[in-house]
C-alpha cells in the first residue's frame, strides 16, 4: 500500500470523529494482555475508621444523612470514587443507641458482617432479623431493609454492596419506604432462620424459587464452630467457608461471594490471583497480607482491597479470622472466572508505608 | 441534637476525605430511582459508516489497524468511549479482498452478524468458518479467531461485544497469536456446523460441556425460514428468534444475548422498556422506531442504540428484518432483570434531528 | 372386512406365539384408564413387630442373618414379595447390645429412622454415624456402610429402600466389605455433620459433587424444632419437612423424597391421591389414616403402606409426629408425577378389621 | 448363642409369616453382586415379523386391536411378558393403506422408528407429523396421538415405550380420545419442527418449559448426514449420535435414550456392558454382535434385545445403521448408571441357534 498522505488522512479521522465512531485501531490499550488495573491494594485502619464513625454519630443524624450513617471505602487508584475496588462497594455503617434507618430498597444487593455493638436488628421484608458481631446478615435485591437498634450502645457494621457492577449495567432502582411505625418486639432468630436455618430441612410443599437465598443471617457461632473443625481437621492451618443459599447450594446473592477464612500462625501459602477483586475484612487476630509485592499488617477490623489479577497471600500472626467479599460468583456465571496459584508465595519487595500519613492529622 | 458548629463539620470532612472515605450522605444519586443513563437513544447510519469503512479499507491496513479495521460506535452520551451503550461495544469490521486480519484471542466474547460481501470466513480454534450476508457467527470467550478473505471483493460485518462489561469487571485478557500461514482451502461448513448444527442430533459420547455455545455459525437461510414460518403463523405481525446454545437451550454466548425481529408493516406494538441496552441492526427493510417519544427513521443497516430503561417500540413501515444483542443474559444471571410493557405505544414528542448534521461534512 | 375363518386365526395367534410376539390387542390391562394396583393399604402394628424382631434377637445372629436382622414389611397384595409397597422396601432392623453387622455395600440407596435405643453408630465411608431416636441416617448408593452398637440395650429402626425399583432397572449390584477390626472409639458428630450440618456453609474450594446428599444425618432435636416452629407458625394444624441434600436443595438421595410431618388434633385435610407409593410411620402420637375409604388407627411406631393413586388423609387424635419414605423424586424425574387434591376429605366406608387376626397367634 | 431349638424357630417363622414381615437372611438373592437377569440376548428376525404384520393387517382390524395393530417383542425369559427386556417395551406396528389408529394418550412415552412405507402422519396435541421411512416421532408422555395412513401402502415402524417401568412405578394413566373427524391435509413438516427444528434458533418470548423434547420429528436424512459425517471424520470407523431435546440437550424424552450408531465393515469394538437395557434395531446393513459370548447375525430390520450388563460388541459386515432405544437417561437421574468397558473384545463361544426353530412353522 502506498504511503497515505498525512492531510488525508487528518480528514478521514475527523471525519470518522464526526460520524460517531472510533477507529479501533487508535485505541490503545482496549485489549491489553492483562486487566488494566485502576484500584489499588489497600487497607483501611480500624481505629481510624472507627474514630470517624463514632464522630460521624455524634455529629451527623440518619436523617441528615440519606437514610444511611454509612462511610463509604474509596480506593485511592479509582480517583474519588466512593468504592473499595472496581466492583465493589465496601463501607461501615454505624447506628447509634435507640436510632433507625428508614426503610427503603434498592436492586443492589447488600450484605452486612457485624464488627461490634448489640441490640440492633434489620427488618428485610418484614421479617426482623436480630444481628450481633461476627454475624452475616442478607439484604437481598429489592427487598425492604430498615435497620433499628434497641441497644444501648452503638453498633458498627461492614456493608458490601455490588453497587459497582449494579452501576456498571445501567441497572440501580431505588425506592423509599413507607415511614410508617414498627412493632419493636423482636424474635431472637428471623423467620427465615426458622424456615431455613436448620441444615438440609425444608418445606415439603413451599419450594423457594428465587435467586437470592432464602436464610438471612448466617451466625457467628455457626461460622465460628464451622472453621474451628475445618481448620482442627485439616493439614494445612488454614480453613475457608462459603456462605451459600440452602435451597440451591448456590452463592447466598448471585452478585457476591461472602466467605470466611481461618488461618494458624506460621503457614505462608502459595500466593494465588483470580480475575475479579475482594475486599478482606480481619475480623480476628493479626496478620500481614502480601498484594502484588507489599507487605501490609492487618489488625482486627482493618479492612483490606485486592484488585483484580493482584498476587496475594497472607501469613497468620496469631490465629486470625476474615471475612470477605468478593465477586467470583459474577464472573463464574458470565465465563469470565481465571484462576492462577503461583508457583510458591511472592517475595515481599516493600512493606506499605502510606498508613502513617494517612491516618495523621 | 443541637446544630452542630459548620467549623467542626468542616474539620470532620476534611479528616474523612484523608482517610479515603466518603460519606454516603453527600454522594447525591448514587442509588437513583431508576438508572441515570448517559447512553442516549442514537441511530448510525449505514450510507455514512460504510463511506468512511470503505475509505478506512483504502487507507489503513490491517496490519497498522491494531490487528483489525473496526469502526467502532461511540455513543455521544459517553464522552467520547468507542462504546455503542454502556454495555455493549458495536462496530463495523471491514475486510478487503484478499486481506487477512491475525489470529488472537481475548476474554471478551465477540458476535459477527454478516452484512455484505462474499468469500470470508474466520477459523475459530483451528474451525474455518465461512461468512455470508445475513450469518451469526461466534468467536466466544478466550477462542483463537483470524479473519480472511479469498472473496473479490470486500466484506462488512457488523461486531458485536461484552467489552464494555469484561472491562467494568476488570477482567480482560489479550493474547496475540502466532503468525504462521493457514491453509486457505475451506469446507463450505464449519466442524461446528456438523457436529452441532441439526437439530437435537449430538455425539453421543462426547457431550459438549463449555460455558458458550458449540456451535458456532447460524447461517441466515435458517434464520430466515425460521422468522418467515414464525410471522406467517403469527397473528400479531411479528416473530422474534434468539440464537441459543443447542447443547442446553440458553444464549450462544454467556454475556449477549443475539435476537433476529421481524416485523410486517401496519403493526405498531406497545412499548416496553428494560433494564439493560441494546443495538438493533436493520437487516432488511425500513422501520421507524420509537425511543423515550423520539422517532427515529431506519433503513438498510442503519443501527440504533438503546439505552437502559428507555421505552422502545418499532413499527414497520416495509417488512423488516433487524438482528440484535443485548446485555440481557447478564441481568438476568445476576438477579437484575426488570421489564415492562408499557399500557400503550408511547407518543412520539419529536423526530430525531442531529442526523442530518452528523451525516453532513 | 369380511369375517375371518377362527381357524385361520388361530394359526396366526399359534405362530405370532412361537416367534415370540404379543398382540397388544389381546393383552387386556397394560393401558389400564389409571394404575393397576396390585399392594395394599397396610398397618403393621409396632407392638407385633417389635416382639417378633426381639424373638429374632434372641433366636437369630447377625452372622447367620445375611449381615442383617432384618424384618421386611410384606404388603398382603405382592403375593409373598418382601416389599411395603410396590417401589419400596420397608423393614424394621434390630442391633442387641455389643452387636455389630459387617460392612458391605450395594447400589440400592437406604434410609434409617432410628425407632428406639442408643449406643448405636453407621460407618459410612470411614465416617461414623451417631444413631439416636428420631435420627434419619443416609446409606446412599453404593456407600460403603456397617452398624457397631456399644449400647447396653438393643436399637431398632427403620429401613427404607428403592429395592424394588433398582431391581426393576436390573440395576442391583451387591460387595461385600472387609471383615477388619474398626476402632470403636466414635465422635459425637459425623464428619458429613462438621462439614455439611450447619445451614448454608459450605467448604469454599471443595464443592460436593455427588448425587446424593453430603450430609448423612438428619437429627431429630432439628427435625422436632422445625416442626415445632412450623406447627406454631401455621394456620392449618399441619406442617412438613422434607430432608434434602443441602448442597443442591433436592432430595436427600435421588430415589426416595424422606419427609416428616407433624398435626395437630382436630383438623383433618382434605384428601389427597398422587402416582407413587409411600409408607408412614407414626413415629409420635396416634392418628387415623383414611385411605381409599379405610380407616385405620396408628399408634407409636405403627407403620402404614400407602399404594400409588389411593386416596389418603390424616386426623390426629394427639399431636403426632409421621416420618415418611416415597417414591415422588423418581416419578417427577421421569415426568410421570401426577398429585389430585380431592374436593373434600373422603367418607369412610369401613374400617380396619384384619389387625386383630393378623395379631392373634 | 446356644444352639435354638428347631422347633422354636418354626415357631417364629410361621409367626413372622402371620404378621406379614419377611426376615431378610432367608431371601437369597434379594442383593445380588451383579443383577440377576432373566430377559435374555434375542433376535427377532424382520423376515418373520414382518411377515407376521401383514398378516395381522389382513386378519385384525384396527378396531379389533385395541386402537392399535401391534406385535410386541416378547423376550423368552420373560415368562410371557409382552417386554423386550426388563425395562423396555419393543413392538412392530403395522397401519395399512388408509387406515387411522384413534386418538388416544397414556403416561408411558412412545418413540416411533420407521422401518418401512409412506403417506403416513401422526397427529401428536394437534400437530400433524409425517412420517417416512428412518424417521424418529416422539408421543411424549401424556400427548394425545392418533395415525393416519392417506397412503397406498402399509406402513411398518418400530415402537418403543417404557411402559415397564411406568408399571413398575404404579404410574400408568390411560385415556381414550374422542372419536372425531381430523382433517387429512397435513403440512410436509409438524410445526414442532417449524419451531424447534433448526439448531439453535428458539422462540425469543415463549421458552419450552416442559420435561420432553418440543421437536417431535427427527428426520432420517437428517441423522443419515450426520453419521456420515461423523463417521467420515472420525479413525475408529464408528459413530453414534444422540437424539435430544433441543431446548436443554437432554434425552428426547426423561426414560428413554434414542441413538442411532454408524459402524463401518472391518472394525470390531472392545466389548462394553452397562446397568440397563436396549434394544438395537438394525436399520441398514448386515453385522455380527456379540452379546455375552453369543454372536448374532443382524441383518436388515432385525431387532436385538440387550439385558443389562451383558457384554456387547458389533462388527459391521457391510457399512451398517442401527437405531436404539435404553433405559440410560432413568439410571443416570437415580444415581444408578454404571458403564464397564472391558478389556478387549469378547470370545465367540457359540452361534445363535434358536433362531431357525423361532422360523420355522
């Protein structure tokens, strides 16, 4: 082919600009060999975010504050973003003693994992569901939620919400709830504990038929005793459940995988990276968690981000317990799922150094 | 609670901003009461973007075309990304006589509908499959693909792709293929076609267990019988076929869903919306179509965008054939399907305009 | 068509004979308007039963029993076949205290509802099975199993089976175990009850990937709570459960549907008929049970023979608690499920009168 | 344990007898280590049957037979029973030139295979679906179907039903249709194929929701290609294609698997045996199979009853095309499928001999 003069083909693109359309082949980087990564590994201290939380309580009302006391995780590489990787909202909530957050609901789904605090409990369809630390607690899509709290005591929570790929596809409903008055005698278990707490009994007649589970709340002494026997049972000091609906065997929502992992001092695992990111909250013990190189100490509460395709392991202190989010289930279901362990765990280049500055003031 | 000092609000923002978090309570519109779209209802037309193709075939090769000659459709709602609506990437592909465009691979799935030339045909994981105006043809998730042309003339196709959604989930691969000569002798069709392309016959012994479908052409003849036998044992005027997995029944590939309409002049339906967008390809004929009260003139090939939720209906003013994707497997995996019909065909305010200056130069 | 010469007919029916042929015209009966049924509606009375099975304790060793003492239920109507019903075997197992039946397995999957006693464990697989009363315990297909009692008195349970129905598929197959020493020593749960026992939590990296249920134990303190609670909750005065496969939502084992219900007096439900056999055994309470006109009265462990399509309801004279064994997954599998509400409960047109003989000795 | 006194044991057994239980280490053989087989390999010559039809066809109106004028295939070791196996009802059923078989419909699913004539149709729910020789039409179960000859010949077709199972089950449901007048002008194809019979394209609105195949006809020259395909690609001159449910790729139907196998001359298969039964029909050529060390000469039309596990393998003599119908798809949905390939092909320990004695009148 002969050589195209330049004022050509300035005509054709401004042309082609003109047309709405782009050339694929000036696009770089549309089709790179590996996800280009925005969002960074990342942790949120504990005692910093508690302290913002608690003055949060003391300075701003639920009302004020859009129905939700919520302070959002923004990932440094996502440029304001309010979320904690690129597809996932991670935040911690706090309800004050004797406050409620209104009802509403919404097509993203939300999970709640308690971190401290009592008395509180969420009323998700109306069925109350009591919620207490360590507790996982489902706020499926477009179910009514309100949260109350009889406590005397705040209560603290992690929300994770698939709010990123929700947005992503053009697909968030939201609607407010009635403002009505609610009955604020409780049951200690939720009717859906009832119908469905008990493993393997359900009804004979009334199959569920939707895609969500139907228990919504997972107890922390059933997680708890659940990883105490994996771990006690198993070679490798490291143990990992799956929070999944009963009636399907399926993830508890299908936007997210929630899951909890139990890890004993002194075993370092192969590093591992999957396609899609998580966010690691250390609900017990202390450990450091390796993410493409850096080295970060995870104390109870810290909450960590790990994008996309990011090198990770972590290494127990002292006995210590996660819980996670991840969004695993969405790429299994679209094709998208990869998976890669490495051949042995990665070598630790640089220890993370920006805690400091941001938790100083 | 008594009004709280702007001083010591202001002092609280500030200590959040730095600790990356974000109150819920001041980010307006995250959870609207129903999508913000930014795709806006929009029609290419097919007098302008195969003039400007043609002159990217003369210009351009394919080998400084990034691999491939595609133009792809920039939404002018999305600031400039080369994304037909939110989700989808649409494009044309122009490939000269005689051209050949490499082989790769990528974990974006790709659909090719034909809409002229002769003498193409793609090898797709080692299977030569040939193309005609009017074929559906696949390149699913991580499948090796090359395009060629023993034709004497060019071919135009139109690509369809999840690359909007892959890259929203951080989860795009690339590899570039080896470079080496391809026998160009080619059966008249794919392996895939023979083992897979009559209905309800498969291998006994080998079942098919991947995530898209196997069979990777859906050639127009039977497209077009199908929608001719359909529309004649139809009384509403209107058929619509989707291209479906023969292995298990659900769409071709896991993340677009690929439908052929036909409809009869006279029959204007009741508008529907739904969560998720679409690209409607006007095969055949000539149509009005109907998006949030714009009316929108379609003829050969045009291609219309349309967005998340916008309320949409077509009347025929020839019969006329359209092939379409959309997002919806995806919405419907993740629990975030919503339709509606709407109580009747909406009014048209106004007739679309900016066509005219896009076309003019 | 004039009339056919008989002897000519009967030459042709002597040869259609000796090429081993039927005429389906001469075969009156096997397209019957509904199932011919050939079993009956039957009681047997636990106190018969459990003297006889005390008698084979002391008469019959394990040893000389064929691994098993084991009683089966012969329903009067299969001409001496031991089988309750005509798809299931049902039986009463009886272990004496320090007694032990070997290992061996077999195709056909087993159920046990533990009647009365204690001390009892079922190796499963190398997992042992804690037995107590009201405990349903799988020995699916083709799991290796064996009963060790370490009690001071004997147990007895229930035995249900798909028998009849494996044998009907030729599809028995039989393997005796290894007659090694095993460790007496036993947990108080289940290794299936550690990993598969608590509602929704599930190995992340493992997933069980089998066609029956991975938990082998269904206790009796949940099946009585879920009752209990479901009682309390309903509006009838009747609930049931039905035990599944907590990975998957289906049924325990793929051939039989286990169930447990409990009623309250006072109410009886209307009547209903379904395709398929079931047994019941009163496991709690007394009731009647009216089928197909019949009434019979169950007391504590009287267990009762439920043909295909007859017409069946309960009345409860004190609370009662039945556990049940049918056929429904098999017929709803094949797309032969068929269930009839009646308009109301049925009349009773006699009652059951043969007991008294059938007890007399 | 002390010797028991003869006596005292009869006591008991005739006790256990009364009270209708039958001690289980008295019943030898209920558990066997493979299963205890009575149907036996047999051939059905077509000479002989087909003989046989005609004249039924002469002598017994379809009136006369029972709706239908049907020789079934009565396996010897079936005591009389009109089964073909254990689980398999086979038969030849013969409609002569202008004849119709009245509507009716049944639980137990048919499956037609043509072996000979032309101008017939079966009306299956109010579908019209010719008929031609090679042909496979499903009456599905529960499916109203009648048939009707408009042709100026008999036609002979190969029926296949699970009626032994569906009576083992207790689930045979029969009713007779009304005796009205159909209009004879039929379509070339059934609708069913209009829309299901092209691979992969279904109806975009309305999915099939039901547990058998929507496409009621399987064409010969459809399967003729495929095997020839499939046979011409493939190196162990064999090939074996499955007739499924285009909507899922399950089974035509939930009981039955439909196959037709290619075999080319020369090539002996290492023997194989499976749980379950079949029946091969040999469509075209002429071959040996050997089942459990016998071999058989099959030629045109000839029919082979396969009991479970036996072992089987065929040579083709001249290119051959068998049609088969098993029990696989029941066995594989309860767990109980078991498929051994042996190590080599099987020794011929003796020729099929009571073949000319079935023959000879």
């Amino acid at each position: 082919m002969a050589a195209v003069p330049s004022s050509e083909l300035d005509a054709f693109y401004a042309d082609v600009d003109r047309a709405d359309l782009r050339p694929l082949w000036t696009q770089t980087g549309l089709l790179p060999a590996s996800p280009p990564i925005a969002d960074v590994p990342y942790v949120w201290r504990w005692s910093r975010v508690r302290e913002l939380a608690a003055r949060a309580g003391r300075l701003v009302t639920v009302d004020r504050g859009g129905d939700r006391r919520v302070l959002a995780l923004a990932n440094p590489g996502l440029g304001g973003e309010p979320y904690a990787t690129r597809t996932l909202w991670a935040a911690v909530q706090y309800l004050g003693p004797g406050e409620f957050a209104p009802a509403h609901r919404h097509t993203p789904a939300a999970i709640r994992f308690v971190l401290e605090g009592h008395g509180v409990w969420t009323l998700v369809d109306r069925d109350p569901v009591p919620m207490a630390p360590g507790d996982l607690v489902l706020t499926p899509s477009w179910c009514w939620h309100e949260h109350h709290s009889s406590g005397d005591g705040p209560m603290l929570w992690f929300d994770g919400l698939d709010l990123p790929m929700a947005r992503a596809l053009d697909a968030v409903f939201f609607e407010p709830g009635p403002s009505s008055t609610v009955d604020r005698l409780v049951d200690p278990v939720s009717a859906s504990e009832v119908a469905h707490g008990r493993a393997g009994l359900a009804d004979d007649e009334r199959p569920w038929r939707r895609t969500h589970s139907p228990l919504l709340a997972y107890r922390w002494s059933d997680t708890d005793a659940y990883l105490r026997d994996a771990v006690g049972r198993s070679d490798s000091g490291h143990a990992a459940v799956r929070f999944t609906d009963p009636s399907t065997g399926r993830d508890a929502v299908p936007t997210m995988r929630c899951t909890a992992h139990r890890a004993l001092p002194g075993v370092r695992c192969p590093s591992r990276r999957r396609a899609g990111s998580s966010v690691w909250v250390t609900y017990e013990g202390a450990a450091y968690a390796v993410v493409d190189g850096v080295r970060f100490e995870l104390g109870r509460n810290d909450m960590l981000a790990v994008p996309s395709w990011a090198a990770f392991d972590v290494e127990a202190i002292e006995p210590t317990t996660f819980f996670t989010i991840s969004d695993a289930p969405v790429l299994e279901a679209l094709g998208l799922a990869r998976n890669e362990v490495l051949p042995a765990h990665q070598d630790v280049t640089s220890d993370e150094t920006p805690v400091a500055a941001t938790g100083s003031v």
